[in-house]
C-alpha cells in the first residue's frame, strides 16, 4: 500500500526516488521485480530493455532496496540529509 504522507508530510512534496543512469543500466530487471510497488515498469520497446520509474513517489522514502541490489549500480537516490531538511522545513511551513 502506497502511503499518502510521511511524517504528515504530502509525499509528492518529498523529493525521494530513483533515478536510473541508462549508461550503467544493463536492463536485468532486478530493480522491477524488487519493488512492489509498481515504481518501475520495464520499457521493453527499445533494442535493450530500460527500467523507468513510471510512479516515483511511490518509492518508500529512505527505501534504497532497488538501489542495493542493483549489479551495475545504475540506480541513485537523493541525499538522504537533504531530505530530511527537506521534511524538517515542510513540516515547520505547516504549523
């Protein structure tokens, strides 16, 4: 199940997702079958496969499990001290 906040905070607020680097990827899939949560669907259109977060903010924030278990360590999230200022600030903007 996809949660809609995060510490009271609107998810699509939060800058937490993957970023795939197409020059590293290899286009195994490990990243799709990793998350259930439908971040990724597998673009198969092309002459090699390619992962693309279809749904980005469905990524659980701090998750990096996509990221772990990817073999050409094509896969980033953002800095994980950045977005907890950016949740600190959000949070504070709403009081």
């Amino acid at each position: 199940m996809v949660k809609e906040t995060y510490k009271g905070v609107s998810r699509k607020n939060i800058p937490w997702y993957p970023t795939v680097n197409y020059e590293r990827c290899i286009g195994c899939g490990k990243c799709v079958d990793y998350c259930k949560l439908g971040v990724y669907k597998l673009d198969e259109n092309r002459e090699k496969s390619r992962p693309i977060a279809v749904n980005p903010f469905n990524c659980v924030v701090f998750c990096k499990g996509c990221q772990d278990i990817c073999p050409s360590g094509a896969i980033s999230h953002p800095s994980r001290k950045e977005t907890v200022d950016v949740i600190r600030r959000l949070r504070k903007d709403q009081k």
